[in-house]
C-alpha cells in the first residue's frame, strides 16, 4: 500500500491502478534515471523558494528599521 501511495502521488496514477501493478515495476519507476531527474528538480525549486523566502524577511526586517529610525528622527 505504501509504495502504491507513492506511486499515486508522484506518477499521477490512479491509486486503483498503482494497486494493481506490481512492486517490482513500481520500485524500477523510484530507481529509475527520470524519477531521479523529477527529484532534483523539485529539490531545485524548493531552494529557490526557500532563497526567495529569505529574501522578503530580509526585506521586512529592513522596512521594520526604516520604520524605527524615521519615527526616531521625528
């Protein structure tokens, strides 16, 4: 069941259709070059959004001190 779960999620397979294929085919599809190529990709777009994340507190925080040394200086 779990590696039919796995399957469903990340093969856009029917989980009905992930049931029913066999364990040996499902375990070449997560060994496989192209499931390895998806995985990076994901890896990659989750550290640029992690970067880009980062980036708006940054952005916050020296908005927040901007605020604080304007009302000082009033």
């Amino acid at each position: 069941m779990d590696m039919a779960s796995s399957l469903s999620l990340y093969a856009n397979t029917p989980l009905p259709a992930a049931l029913d294929m066999q364990s040996s085919v499902a375990r070449q599809f997560f060994e496989g070059k192209p499931f390895e190529n998806w995985r990076k990709g994901r890896e990659s777009d989750l550290k640029m959004q992690s970067a880009i994340v980062n980036r708006l507190n940054d952005v916050i925080r020296a908005c927040g001190i901007v605020a604080k040394t304007v009302s000082r200086s009033r």
